[in-house]
C-alpha cells in the first residue's frame, strides 16, 4: 500500500520535473532505469568469454547492450566501492577504505546517483544490497537521501551466515560451501529470490502508474558463503573443473601485496582443512569445491536476472527503460594462491559493465526481448555474442555521469581538485561518448586509465591486512591499469589525515598484461618504471 502512496504522491512533481526537463525520449516517453549490481561477480560471465559458467540471460542481455570488455572497481571491497560509484567519487574522496564511516558526515554532504534522478522526479526505490549495510550508509542505504520509499532486504538474509549448512555428519554448520534445499531452509526461500520477487511487485506497481522509475536491485550472490539451491551445483561436476591457471602465490609478489583471505579461514569448513597462516595452500580438492560452488551460484544469480528481465519485459517496460549491470568488484578463485578480493589484481578489481539502451543499443530481435533461459536446458553457444563491444579502459566512478546522460539528465560538472566541499560533481566522464565508435577511434582520443587503490596494516600479510580498520591502515597501495600494463606502489599512509607519502615506497609491482595477463611476473624490480610517474603525474593523487 506503501509503494502505490508514494507513487501517487511524488506524481505531479515528476510529471512537472520530466516534462521541465530536456530528457531523452525515445518513442514511449523518458526512459527508466533499472540498475542491477552483483555483489563480488567477477568476469566469470559467457558474454565475457568464459567457457566454463552458465550465464545464458546475462549473456542474452549483453547482446542488446553495450558491454564494457575492460571495467575496473575503484577499490575491490564492497563499502568502498559502492559509495564510491553511487556518489560518483573515489574513494581518497569519501574517505572511505573500510566500513565505518558514512560519506555525509566523514567526508563531503555528496550527492548520489539515486539522490540526483529522485531529485530530477524519479521515482527511486532499492532493493537489496545496494549501498552496504551498516555505518557507512547511515543504517538506512542513505534514505530518505537517495531513496522515494525505504529500501528492502529481504527477511532471510539473517540467516546467510548462521548454521545453515548440512554436513556430511547431517549436522547444520556456518561453512564456506553451503548448498541447501530451499526447501528446508528457514523461511524456506534465499535473498536473492526474495529480492527477485520485490523488484517485480514494484516493476508493476511503477507500470500501472506510469511514472519515471530508477529502480536499484542488488544481488548477494555470488558473495560467501556459498549458501544456493543445491541443484545448480549439477551443472559443474567437480570432474570437469580445473584449478586456478596460476594457484601458487608468484615468487616476485611483494608480501605487502597478499591477502591471506581471513575471511573464508573462519567458515568451520574451511577451519577444519587446518591450513596454515598466512601462505598455507587449500586442499586441490577443497579448491575446486569452492571453484564449483562460486559457479554455480553465479548461475543461480543469472536465474534471478532472468526472471526479473523478463518480467520486465512482460511488463511491456523494455522500450523505455535504461539497464545497467555491474558488480561492485571480483573475486580470486585460486589466482595467485587467493581466495577473496582485498587487492589491486585485474580478477579483483575488473568487472562486468554493461548498459541497455532502448534504439540505441539494440539489435533486431523477435518478441519477447529477454525470454527466461533455463541454465539447466541451455545449449551452450545458442546467445548470440555481445551486441557491442569496447576494448577501452573504463571505471565505475563513471557510471553517475554516463546514467545522467543516458536519460537526458544535466551531466554534473568535473570535480575540480580538491572538491571536498562540492556537493554535486563527479570524478569519473560519462562513457557515452564511446558508445557508437570503434576502439580504435577510441585509441586517437584518449590513452585511458583506470585507478585502484588498497590499504594494508603491514609490510607483511596480518589477520586484519584484508580489511583493516582506518586507524590501522599504515600502507595504500596505489595502481593504475592502462590497456599495457597495471602498475602499483605500495607507500606509508597517515589515516589521521588520510596523507599518503609517495617518497616513502614499501614495495612496487609492474605487469604488461599482453605478455602475462595474470599478473604473476613482476618486473617493478627488473624494468626502467620512472617514465609512468613522468606519463601520468597525476594517478596516485591523494
């Protein structure tokens, strides 16, 4: 009763504020936006090449997009990284590293994307896990701020972390690898379900009153633990799995540049491998358990899109709503000896990016646009590849300003340095300018870059150097990923305030990707790398 109060409410705001506005129409009136991000996907996705994981609706919606092949997160932890692309600004701007701040007061009154399109008389709703829990969305995902209505979380996420998981001894744990009966479960449903469920409640509720919506829908999985409906695992027999390419940690990687994955050492299955702190190696065997499992709930959370891009369809919603899907970082299977993200390593900080434009990015297809795919009758190679591809460099900090432009909205100014005290700008350019040209167009306009950052308590591999505390962070590693090549130092950080010291570096990492796409040889130590500090003066700005 709530979502169709305040639909009626905001009703002649937003005909007044869309009508005032010089919006993008297309041949139904403004355009919608539906945002789906994924919490630690990284891309392990059909439509990004891999040929292991079932993503057949994904990769369905990938070839009406544009899809953004070189993607990085902006900090590979998800606070961090969510507040940073949803305000539009970098995370040496928000201040945040961990999770215990909240930008408004921490850092800077800035605006978000959900607060801009409200104010420019959307209807904004959340559903999930959009901004993280906790301190650093003011124990409210910054409501009233960014949001129309309260955000939802479905009522079984409780439950994620508690002793859910049935063991072999058929006693319920809180492991790592956790597939389950739903039907058994309590609630006898999973977030990502529910989640999947609202966000369709409120597809229709936006339909029948014909408003502007920006609807925001998060999903948990493939996030630990690894808590799915048990018959998805069917799709990736342990037999047909294959190790990490690189499992063993490089010989050249600084000890500042591991994370011993903390995190997953505490689940109780886990706990019982007995591995030791902090370079121990997983059972081969327990290794591909979780490769198998982080699959199959990438598969399970493909289900979910599917089921909400066909109700969105069948909701007639697809000719005049935007999509974007992303996620706010990726995750180590094995690579470099890893298993979490907490670094500044490609398979951590690149992600999938993709935008849906109706008449714009579209290819000719038959009615209905997004059918749901079964990923357990899918034929392999039966979707068509991405509609539109790009090679360049791009990050998240630019998805404020390219959703703004998409819909005809003003695109905020270019944050100048510092702009502590703006309220509304944003660090990262719109990539619409790159939607309808060739990479090699690309390659004459501009060299991009994309820049990451990590903080450490230690030199050396800590049981807090995963996600220390600010008042613990002692090192930030600062990286800059060029089509070439991923640079990082590693240099002393004040966390008083927030100074980092350039002259002062701990260690240094230099990877040319074409050679080792991996990023295992590391020739910080054996390659002349004083002409990036004199390419790009400006990458390791605090």
């Amino acid at each position: 009763m709530f979502v169709w109060f305040v639909f009626g409410a905001v009703a002649a705001r937003a005909e007044t504020q869309v009508n005032g506005k010089q919006r993008l129409l297309n041949s139904t009136g403004p355009l919608n936006v539906l945002f789906i991000v994924v919490d630690d996907l990284r891309t392990s996705l059909g439509c990004y090449g891999d040929k292991v994981v079932r993503t057949p609706n994904i990769d369905q919606l990938s070839a009406q997009s544009v899809v953004f092949q070189n993607a990085y997160a902006q900090q590979a932890v998800c606070a961090p990284s969510r507040v940073s692309f949803l305000t539009g600004r970098r995370p040496s701007t928000t201040k945040l590293f961990d999770f215990n701040s909240y930008w408004r007061v921490h850092a800077g009154n800035y605006s978000t994307i959900p607060q801009y399109f409200k104010e420019n008389g959307y209807v904004t709703m959340s559903v999930g896990k959009v901004f993280h829990p906790g301190i650093s969305g003011n124990h409210s995902d910054d409501y009233p701020y960014s949001w129309s209505i309260p955000p939802y979380h479905p009522s079984s996420e409780k439950y994620e972390n508690t002793k859910t998981c049935k063991g072999k001894d058929g006693k319920l744990h809180a492991n790592l690898v956790c597939p389950v009966d739903v039907a058994e479960v309590p609630e006898r449903t999973l977030p990502d379900i529910q989640s999947t469920e609202e966000a369709i409640r409120l597809l229709e509720a936006a339909k029948k009153q014909n408003k502007p919506f920006f609807l925001a829908v998060g999903y948990h999985k493939p996030h630990i633990p690894f808590r799915y409906p048990k018959e998805y695992k069917r799709l990736y027999p342990l037999e047909n799995l294959t190790l990490a390419p690189d499992p063993n940690i490089p010989k050249g990687l600084p000890p500042v540049a591991y994370n011993p994955w903390m995190d997953i050492r505490e689940r109780e299955d886990v706990q019982a491998l007995n591995v030791s702190f902090p370079y121990g190696s997983i059972p081969k065997h327990f290794q591909l358990m979780i490769r198998q499992s982080y699959f199959a709930s990438v598969s399970y959370m493909d289900a979910q899109v599917g089921q909400l891009l066909n109700a969105l369809d069948k909701l007639e919603l697809v000719n005049n709503t935007v999509i974007v899907f992303t996620s706010d970082h990726g995750w180590s299977l094995g690579e470099h000896g890893e298993w979490a993200k907490y670094s500044n390593f490609d398979v951590v900080t690149r992600v999938p990016l993709m935008f849906y434009v109706p008449e714009r990015t579209t290819v000719a297809v038959s009615s209905p646009v997004f059918p749901f795919i079964d990923p357990f009758t899918y034929i392999p190679g039966s979707i068509p590849p991405p509609g539109h591809t790009r090679g360049i460099v791009v990050e998240l900090v630019a998805l404020f300003s390219t959703l703004a432009e998409l819909v005809g909205l003003h695109v905020p100014s270019d944050c100048p340095d510092p702009s502590f005290s703006i309220d509304l700008c944003t660090e990262g350019a719109s990539l619409v300018p790159h939607f309808n040209v060739s990479d090699e167009e690309d390659d004459d306009i501009i060299e991009s870059v994309a820049y990451s950052m990590y903080p450490r308590p230690s030199d050396t591999p800590q049981w807090n150097s995963d996600l220390p505390d600010l008042k613990d962070i002692k090192i930030m590693g600062y990286s800059i990923r060029t089509i070439d090549y991923r640079y990082t130092i590693w240099v002393t950080f004040n966390p008083s305030n927030f100074s980092p010291t350039f002259q002062d570096i701990h260690a240094g990492e230099l990877y040319f990707v074409e050679e080792d796409p991996n990023q295992d040889d590391n020739l910080y130590n054996r390659t002349m790398h004083d002409y990036v500090y004199t390419k790009f003066p400006g990458f390791m700005r605090p």
